[in-house]
C-alpha cells in the first residue's frame, strides 16, 4: 500500500501498519480542539497574505475553506479519518479537497509542532476561563449557604473528635478560602498558556519572513497592556508543556478541597452526624436495602479525585525523560489535561448542586455540640483569669471531665456544688462560662468564629469575589 495518502508520505513507499496507525493517531482525543486549529489557521493565513508570502486571493480562499469546514464539524457533517492521524491534518485535507491549490499554501512557515501548541493553548484558556467561573459560581453558594445558616452551631473537630464548637457559617468559609486559592492558581495556569508558539514551525523557526507579533496578536496572546506575547525561544515554544502542567496541578489541588469537602457530606448526612439532609436529587438508592440514601454523587467526587492526581502523574513522568525539542510522546499530553478538565467541571457542577439543595439539621447540630465537653477550653481558661497557672487549670477541668464521664454526663449538667467540690474556684459565672453560645462568642480573634468576626469575614468573601 502506497504512503501517498499521508500529507506527510512523499518519501515513504509503505503506509503504517493498519494496527498502528490507530495506536499512533491522536485524532480520536484532540479533535475537540478544531475550533482553536480554525482560528489559528485563520491567524495564520491572514499573517502570511500580509507580509506577502501568499497572495490575498489565496487568503481569503483559505479563510472562506476554513469558514464552511468548521460549519461542517458543527453541525456534524464531518467525516473525521483515522488515516488523518490528527485535527490539524483533518482540517488541512478537507480544506485542499475544498479549495484546491490554495489550501496547500496554508502550512508554509508552520509545523504541526508549533500548530499542536498553539491549539492547546489556545483550548487551555478557554477551558481555564471557565472554570474560574465555575468556581466563582461555587464560591457564591457557600456564601449563600453560610448567610442562610450564620446562628448555626456544630461542634468543631481535630482528630475527627469534638474538640471546640464553631459556628456552621465559619466551617463552610473555610472552604470558601481554599477554592478562592484554587481560583488563583487556575488564573495562574491560564496566564501561563498566554503566549503565542506559533512561527516556531518544527524547532528552529522559519526563513519565511513572518509577523509573529501581528498572530499572537491576532489570537488574543496579549498582556494587561494589549502588547503581543511571543515565546522567545522556537525550540522552548514546541516542546514546552509547563503551562498544563501547572493547569492539572490546580484542577488536583482543587479535587483535593472538593474531595475533603465531599467526605464531610458523607460523614454529616449518615444518621451517626445527621447533621445535613442530602436532596433526593443529589442521592442514590440501594437495589437491595429499600431505606438507604445514599451520598453517591459526593462519594464520586470523592474517588474521582484520583483520577486527576494520576492525570498530573502521567503527564509528570512523560515529559521527565524527553530531549529537546518535540517528541511523539508529547501527544499523550491532552489525553490527562483534558480528563483533568472534565473531571473537575463536572465535579464543581456536582457540589455546587449538592451545597444549594441540601437541608441543615440545626438543631442537631446544636445538640452534637453540647456533647463531647467542648467548653473545657473555656472552662480552664476562665480558671486561668482567676490567676489559677494554665496546668492547674487544666488539671482541675480534668476532673470535672471525668466526673461527668462516669455519668453520662455533659458539662452542661454539672451543678455549683459538683463543681466546687473539684475547686472552690467555681461561682455562678462560671456556669456561664459553659454555655456553648457562650464559648462561640468568646472567640473574637479576626478569623475566629464569634459572630460578628464570621459576619466580618462574609463581607471579606464577598468582596474577594
């Protein structure tokens, strides 16, 4: 079989091994990149018409080819070969079948090196944009949720044991600062995909006389200041992939917040916390156990976590051992960042879905964080201020604890005169002390939990989106 089909198979007396050729194509994963190829290509064409290379007539043949090629792959009526190995030489074989000896102009000065980066890019930013704005979505959410439940108390943990009560509002915020981290860092991998590779052709850039400048330009790869930004090295623009690196780091760390905040879902929604009920619409059910509800879709966010950190692994390990400049195995690269990026929308989807339609169970929070002698903290610091040293406070409080664990007991229950008995400290107030209003109110520090600081730090959240 002759090689002649393959734009690329001038010399070659044999086509690849049927078998490979399908191992060896990417077209199958980055055919989702045909609009950024067109309006690279459309770049292109118009560059090289304006700095005389080709005419103008072939330009615009170039630009109306690519206009109904992409009208085509809309509307579905694209046939996408396999022989075509990838998007780039799909498009350039429709548009010569289109348009003739014209469309074989559009690939002077250009590889499919810098092509390939140029797209990915170009699809980076786009997908990067939104998931900003996704997350942004997210981070509205839990302010809404966080306003709606500002009263709520629920005991605070360290070691997965009650440890201090907080307000419910201030336990959500936290999630709200780390996925405003998470915004950061995807801002920082789009701005790092914000550079043009195209004019780097294979390696070692062109002897045609082309305006790098005017099609980055032209593309949009420009600064806060609208100046173009060009790579300035050809063989770094080819064979660089830091900018998805970066991009699938931040969609990881962002799986790692969804993921933690998912195991709370889980954990409050079991009948143990009951703390949250989960919408009928965001659960499962069991085919065998008829009264199970379960938190299937936070479960998945949970495991799909995992999914995206090996994302980040393989492409890690791909890039570890390659020369410069382009390599084939850099074409598995879109395989892991484009699962990153699906994985992460549909997750953000997920638990903004979760987060607005689940119900609060306040008043069992409220009861869970009486349990487990929260207020010992409180206890042994207001002994403290009575000139007691912190370790004899500590002591003391102690006691009480054990007191109260003998007898099933909350500190809540304790009367004066139990009190006394461990420390002669002990008046009136100090049964004040133990109201667990009263120990979230006392916390007043800036980030605390009091109220008013979590009312303070709803303003600070609003304003950071």
């Amino acid at each position: 079989m002759s090689a002649e089909p393959y734009l690329w198979g001038g010399h070659f007396e044999e086509a690849p091994d049927s078998a490979l050729q399908a191992f060896a194509a990417s077209l199958p994963v980055d055919k989702r990149m045909w609009r950024e190829d067109i309006a690279g290509s459309y770049a292109h064409a118009r560059m090289l018409a304006n700095v005389g290379v080709i005419s103008e007539s072939d330009a615009k043949a170039i630009i109306a080819g690519l206009g109904r090629i992409a009208m085509r792959i809309e509307s579905g009526d694209f046939d996408f070969l396999m022989a075509d190995e990838d998007i780039h030489m799909a498009i350039e074989r429709a548009l010569v079948a289109d348009i003739g000896e014209a469309g074989k102009r559009l690939h002077t000065g250009r590889s499919r090196n810098d092509q390939v980066a140029t797209d990915t890019r170009l699809y980076l930013k786009t997908r990067t944009a939104s998931l900003i704005d996704q997350l942004a979505a997210l981070r509205r959410v839990i302010i809404q949720l966080a306003e709606d439940n500002q009263d709520v108390i629920m005991p605070g943990y360290t070691h997965l044991q009650k440890a201090q009560p907080v307000l419910f509002a201030h336990h959500l915020l936290a999630y709200f600062w780390m996925f405003t981290r998470d915004s950061q860092r995807i801002k920082a991998a789009h701005q790092a995909a914000n550079a043009s590779p195209l004019g780097a052709a294979a390696l070692a850039g062109t002897s045609y006389p082309l305006d790098r400048e005017a099609v980055a330009s032209d593309l949009g790869f420009i600064d806060a200041t609208g100046a173009p930004v060009v790579i300035p090295n050809s063989l770094d623009a080819v064979s660089d992939r830091d900018f998805l690196l970066d991009a699938i780091y931040a969609c990881s760390t962002t799986m790692m917040h969804l993921s933690r905040l998912c195991e709370e879902l889980v954990l409050w929604s079991s009948d143990e916390f009951a703390y949250i009920t989960m919408s009928d619409s965001y659960s499962t059910g069991s085919s065998i156990m008829p009264q199970k509800k379960n938190p299937d879709y936070a479960e998945l966010v949970r495991g799909k976590t995992g999914r995206v950190y090996g994302d980040l692994m393989a492409l890690l390990t791909t890039m570890k051992g390659l020369p410069l400049a382009y390599n084939k195995d850099m074409q598995e690269d879109k395989a892991a960042t484009f699962e990153a990026l699906d994985t992460l929308e549909h997750s953000l989807s997920a638990v903004g879905g979760m987060l607005s339609t689940l119900t609060v169970n306040a008043d069992r929070m409220l009861a869970a964080a009486r349990g487990g002698y929260m207020a010992a903290t409180d206890l042994a610091d207001w002994l403290v201020g009575l000139g007691l040293p912190f370790r004899e406070a500590h002591a003391v409080v102690n006691r009480l604890v054990l007191t109260v664990e003998k007898t099933g007991r909350s500190l809540q229950d304790l009367t004066l005169a139990e009190m006394r008995e461990v420390s002669t400290l002990f008046d009136d107030q100090a049964l004040s002390v133990l109201d667990i209003k009263s120990v979230v109110t006392a916390r007043t520090t800036f980030g605390g939990t009091a109220s008013w600081r979590v009312k303070e730090q709803l303003e600070l959240a609003k304003a950071a989106l």
